[in-house]
C-alpha cells in the first residue's frame, strides 16, 4: 500500500498543477479524491488489512490526504485569482472610477431651509393625510359649500364612500391640529397638494406648499409680518423685499397677499412677484375647532415651494422639477 499510495500522491500533485482552469482543477480532483477516486479506493482498503497494520496505514493515509487537499487549496486559490483578473492588461496604478454620489432634490433642500428657518423660530412640524374629507379641507375652514375650490373641475375627488379628495391645501392640517391641542400651537406643515390644473410652465396638478399656524394670546399682524420676512430673508437672502396687499380668504380675516421682491425678480423684468397668501385665522374656524376667538388669535400663511425653489435657483419651467433629468438635477 505504501507504494501505491506515493504513486497516489504524486499523481494528484502533478493533476493539480496541470490544471488551467477551475473545470480542469474539478476533473483531477474527482480523479482523485471522489467516490470512485484513486485515494478513495485506497481508503476502502484498509479495512482489509491485518489489524496490526492499519494503525501505520491509517496514520500514512492521513498524512497523504492532509498533503492532497493542501496543494488542491492552494491551486484552486492560483487559479481563482487568475479567473478573477482582466482579460486586457490593466494599469492598476491609474486612479479609480469613482461612483457619481447622490444629492438632495432641490424642492427637498429647499422645504429642508424653511423648516429649518421655522424651527429656528420655536415652529414645530406637523402632518396629515393627503387623502381628506370634506369636514378638514372645507367645512372647517369656513369654506362655504358653493365655493368654486369645492368644485369638481378644481378638486379631485375620489370615487368612494364619504366622498374623500386628495387635499387641495395643507390647510386641512392646521384644523386636525388644533382638534387635538389645545393653545398655544406654533406649527409648519409642508406637503404634497393636488389641484386639477393643466401642466405648463408655471402650474403643475400636485405641487407641494408650506403651512404656518401661530395661536395664543394677542397674536396680531405685526407677529405675522415679522416672522414671514424673517423666514424669507433666511431662505432667499438678505436683499428681500414683501409687501402686503388686502385680499379674501375664507379661513383669515384679514387676509393679506404677500409680493416679494429681490435682484432675481427685477432680472425677470418684474418689480414684485406674488409668492404667499396669509392672514389672521378666522374666529369662525376658531369656533369650529372649540378655540374661544374672545381669548385666543392667531395667524396662518401658506406658499407653493415650487416657486420658491424656482426664485431661488432661477429655474423657469416647473416641470423640470419633476421629470427626473439627471443632467437637471446635478445643478443643485
């Protein structure tokens, strides 16, 4: 057996080292070490030996298999980096290709900066459905029920029981708030907002807006004033200009458009720019939400995003915000 098995060994030293490639490697050591393999046949044979001899048998078997399946490591280890390297030669000094790193979007770095400019504020965030009910994006509101928001070419509604829509406002979530706490309540509520407009340059069906909500004891104008210019100049730059202008809103009174103006806007050939639509909260959503509008007063504003991030990074078409253009996108 001695013989044999030194004839064994060098036949699967020389098998191994003759191998190319992994198959190759696989076929010598089948040859060898598989059910019917050279060496597995040695094995089966020491049970037919005097039992005074299997002892060094055993012992020389083990020895060779130890030798065996160390030069199959080995080689399988040669042959596996081999497989693994370039078929063209490589210059491994040459530097990496390195992996393109992704970004914020620019409507997610801007609602990033207001509610940061918020919470600088003492403003908490909050959220809410985008899936509402009359009650929260109307009734509540003070919104009469022939009010031309309410109207199916203006709203989308939705085609089930209770006849919810997809909000048209993140109004809606000032009144869930006010519902569960009691004042004083300092919120902003960013969100995603759908209304059925056609997409064009400047209108898009679902855009997102922000939401201000400030309530406690003699809350008045000026607080309202004070806090939007503060937030603006924090979000746009010092060299911001507003002004406010009367107008109606079913849920403040007064209510108060906000123009804004900057280098940019006079760049567009304009001297103000609509950009927000505020006021103070109305007594009668006070009444609604069992707020005492003799002991509590407030103000709200609210302003699309979109135009905001479109002020800042001089963007002139909407729809580049949301057609995922990567050479678009890596601007910002």
């Amino acid at each position: 057996m001695t013989l044999e098995l030194e004839s064994v060994k060098s036949e699967a030293l020389a098998a191994f080292a003759a191998s190319t490639d992994l198959p190759t490697l696989d076929q010598a050591k089948g040859a060898i070490l598989g059910a019917d393999g050279r060496f597995t046949r040695l094995l089966k044979q020491l049970g037919a030996l005097p039992r005074e001899e299997r002892p060094a048998a055993g012992k020389a078997l083990n020895a060779v298999k130890v030798e065996i399946e160390a030069a199959l490591a080995a080689r399988r280890t040669e042959l596996e980096l081999k497989a693994a390297l370039p078929k063209e030669p490589t210059d491994f000094t040459l530097p990496g290709r390195r992996r393109g790193s992704g970004r914020l979007h620019p409507l997610t770095q801007v609602t990033d900066d207001i509610v940061r400019a918020f919470r600088r504020l003492g403003f908490a965030v909050a959220d809410g459905p985008e899936l509402e009910d009359e009650v929260h994006c109307f009734d509540a509101l003070n919104t009469p029920a022939d009010h031309p928001a309410r109207d199916a070419q203006d709203t989308f509604f939705v085609d089930a029981p209770g006849r919810p829509l997809l909000r048209t406002h993140t109004s809606s979530v000032q009144i869930r708030v006010m519902e569960k706490m009691p004042p004083p309540i300092r919120i902003v509520v960013p969100g995603r907002v759908f209304r059925r407009d056609n997409a064009d340059a400047t209108h898009n069906p679902t855009f997102h807006q922000i939401e201000g909500l400030y309530v406690d004891r003699d809350v008045t104008v000026g607080d309202l004033k004070g806090t939007v210019e503060a937030v603006f100049k924090e979000v746009l730059g010092n060299d911001v200009r507003l002004r406010f202008r009367p107008h109606y809103f079913s849920y403040t009174e007064p209510s108060l458009e906000i123009d804004f103006s900057n280098a940019l806007v006079r760049k567009l050939g304009k001297e103000w720019l609509e950009i927000a639509g505020c006021g103070m909260v109305h007594p009668q959503v006070f009444e609604n939400v069992g707020y005492d509008p003799e002991v509590w007063s407030g103000w709200a504003f609210g302003f699309g995003i979109e135009r905001i991030a479109m002020l800042r990074y001089g963007i002139t078409d909407i729809r580049l915000l949301y057609e995922n253009d990567v050479r678009f996108l890596k601007q910002f």
